[in-house]
C-alpha cells in the first residue's frame, strides 16, 4: 500500500512540473514566426457554391493578427470568379498582401463572405508574462475553433 502511494505521489508531482514547464514557456519563451504572412485561400468553387444558395463561411468572420508576429494578411483567390477585399479586386489565380503596422480594428467588405464584411483585428505584440500566455491560447483556440468551424461545414 505504502509503495502504490509513493508512485501515485510521484506521478502527481510530475504532472504538476509538466504543467509549470509548459505555462512558463508559454508565458516567457519568445514568440516566433517563419513568416510575417497569415494565409487565407479562397477555394474553387466558392462562388458557384454561393450562387446555388450554400451559405458557406470559407474565411473566418474575424481574423487576428499580432503585430511582429503574423502581421500580413495574404489572400488567394483559387477561385474561378475575382473577389473583392476592400477597395482591391483580386483575379483568380492571383494573391493580395495586405501589411499592417498599427495595432487596431480594421473593417473591410469582401465578397468571398456572405455577410459581405470581414474584420480584421491587428494586436500589439504581448509582453512577456502572463498576458503573452494569455496571447498564445487565445491563438491556439481561434485557429483550433476555424479549423472545427471548417469542417463542419463542408
């Protein structure tokens, strides 16, 4: 009995430093990013799809963006009609790289949603502590969430 609440004993204390491990990475360890660019594609299909009355979301209704991070939109339309992101129309085929480099909420019309609006949230970047850990499972669950959302709707 004595040894089975040792084990028990250390595989709680194991788990407890596993959790203050990852939490203190979260919350200290430098925030990285390959690229500065947030890619959304437009898929094939979309505005036929839209036409037959599928009210397909293919873009989240907001996007986040954190400033030094992932701090380009970058849209592509694979689609086979242009769309309409703000004041740029973007052919099929063809990419738009949209550059932010103020922390604020932008509005934009695009005819890739059937709401016809898209918002586009832009962060400063977190400092270190715990609002950087706050940052990254906020991060972690929008795109958990658009990736489930995805899914379903297809």
């Amino acid at each position: 009995m004595r040894l089975f609440r040792q084990r028990r004993v250390w595989f709680v204390l194991f788990f407890v430093m596993i959790f203050w491990g990852v939490t203190g990475w979260g919350a200290f360890a430098t925030i990285q990013s390959a690229t500065h660019d947030e890619l959304f594609a437009i898929p094939k299909g979309t505005w036929a799809r839209r036409m037959a009355g599928d009210k397909v979301e293919i873009l989240p209704a907001k996007v986040y963006l954190t400033l030094g991070v992932n701090d380009v939109l970058l849209l592509k339309n694979l689609d086979d009609v242009p769309q309409i992101f703000g004041p740029v129309l973007i052919m099929p085929g063809q990419s738009f790289r949209l550059p932010f480099a103020l922390a604020s909420d932008y509005q934009f019309e695009c005819s890739a949603h059937a709401s016809g609006q898209m918002s586009v949230i832009v962060a400063a970047m977190p400092e270190q502590g715990w609002v950087r850990l706050r940052w990254r499972m906020h991060w972690y669950w929008n795109k958990l969430s658009f990736i489930i959302q995805s899914r379903s709707l297809s």
